[in-house]
C-alpha cells in the first residue's frame, strides 16, 4: 500500500523558511517521480515543484528561485525547501507520485505565512 507522509509545516513571518519532508512507504522510491502541490484556501490544487526518478527538477513560476526540491532516495524522502517566504504560499503541501496511473497523495501539511 501507499504511503506519503509529510512533515514540515507552520506558521512563519514573509520573508522567512521552512522545509518540508515527505516519506514514502509501498512504492519502489528510486523508480518514482515525485512532486508537491498547494491547495490555497478556496482554490484548486496546484502543482508547485515536482522531481524526477532521474533527479530533474521543474517549478511553478511564482517559486522559482525561492523554493528548492530535492530527494533522498536512501531515505525515500523529498524535500521541499521554501526560502524567501510569502504571504501567497500560504496553503496546505501535499506530497504527491503515481504508480500504475493512479495519484497518491498524502494528507499534507499546513503553511501558513503571515505578513
């Protein structure tokens, strides 16, 4: 079975960091392509920064140059650092792979940043 855990989230003054981590269990971790997603209050859920099993790296726009994702496939963890933090990355992060062509995602973690 499928398992995203993500860790990570708070509440930070703009301008601030944070990390987040996800771990995944059930899924050949090195195989897999991995990303994370925003869900802001009363919007869709939106990609943010996704990281392939090879290690290539894309990014929304509005994060490229503050935010950094990264995995760990020894740990089976992806990292999301967020540096430069605003008020408009506020959402719920949610780890997300697929296998088979079906979506995973975990419960996600909260970020809240105050201006």
């Amino acid at each position: 079975q499928v398992q995203l855990g993500e860790t990570g989230g708070g509440t930070v003054q703009a301008g601030e960091s944070l990390r987040l981590s996800c771990h995944a269990i059930g899924i050949n971790f090195r195989l897999h392509n991995m990303a994370w997603y925003r869900q802001a209050p009363g919007q869709e859920r939106v990609l943010v920064a996704a990281i392939s099993s090879q290690g290539t790296t894309t990014y929304t726009d509005s994060v490229k140059g503050r935010f950094t994702i990264s995995r760990d496939n020894v740990r089976r963890t992806v990292l999301l650092q967020m540096d430069e933090l605003k008020t408009e990355d506020t959402g719920v992060y949610y780890c997300n792979t697929q296998r088979q062509g079906r979506d995973f995602w975990g419960k996600g973690t909260l970020v809240t940043v105050a201006s």
